[in-house]
C-alpha cells in the first residue's frame, strides 16, 4: 500500500460567507497543491471539504497521515463519532446531522484507505499547516475577485 502524507484546512470569511479550501498532498519526492473555494459556506464544511478533496486524488487505496487543524474533522473519527453517525444514518433525531453529505463521503473514504487523522495546531509552527491556510485564505480572495467582476 502507497503511503501518502495529506496536510487540509478550510477558511471562511464570515461563517456563513465566501469559504476556501487548500490541501498538500506528499507522496515519495513528489508534493501537489491543491485549493478551492465555495460562495456560500461555512468554516466547518471548507475543513472537511480539503479532506475530501485531497483524498479523491488517489487513484488507489493508501495508507494516509492526514494532517488538519480541525478537531472537528480529526474527533470525528479519532473518538469514533463517525460509526455511530453512521449506525443512525447520520440523523441526530429526525435530523440530519450538519454536514451529513460530506461526513457520507469521508466515511467512504475511510473505508478505502487506511487514513491516520493527525491534529495539529492551526496558525502556529507548522509550516505545510501555514501553507494550507494560505492557500484557503489566497482561494477565498479569488473568489471574492470574481463576484466583483
């Protein structure tokens, strides 16, 4: 099994607001940036957004250190929240839970790759962490840059 090392984070200018996403994905000597952005959302969804959509590179199962600052995204399946969301259909009652066709699509992926979530802190010391806010935030200024045309 290839093994992948993923750094993610997902920003928000105002929450709800225009939202960006970036992810660096390292595999052996080979590194690919990744960023996008969202008109309408929140902070929480650009999070497991960059997951996913780092994720969906690998064309292959992989053993995955992935890196966020979200500890939403990291307890999910750290404490092991994601199976009993997934037990209940991702309600909380009647309810959807917030963010069930995102959280739908990482427990998919969870089941095709081996995936290790790592948390770390956010605007600190780390530099890929830093990368991939900046990479977020530089997303949200295009997309804020578009609007305006």
């Amino acid at each position: 099994m290839k093994k992948v090392t993923i750094y993610t984070d997902g920003a928000c200018s105002g929450n709800p607001g225009v939202g960006g996403w970036g992810a660096i994905l390292f595999y052996n000597e080979f590194k690919k940036e990744i960023s996008g952005y969202c008109d309408l959302t929140t902070n929480n969804r650009m999070e497991l957004t960059a997951a996913i959509e780092a994720l969906n590179l690998l064309k292959e199962p992989c053993e995955v250190d992935l890196y966020s600052d979200s500890a939403y995204l990291v307890n999910a399946f750290n404490e092991k929240w994601i199976y009993g969301w997934k037990k209940k259909d991702f309600k909380k009652g009647e309810n959807d839970i917030p963010n069930k066709d995102l959280w739908q699509i990482l427990y998919d992926n969870h089941n095709k790759h081996k995936i290790n979530f790592i948390k770390v802190k956010g605007h600190a010391d780390n530099e890929f962490n830093n990368r991939c806010d900046k990479l977020a935030t530089d997303a949200i200024k295009d997309c804020k840059k578009e609007r305006q045309q």
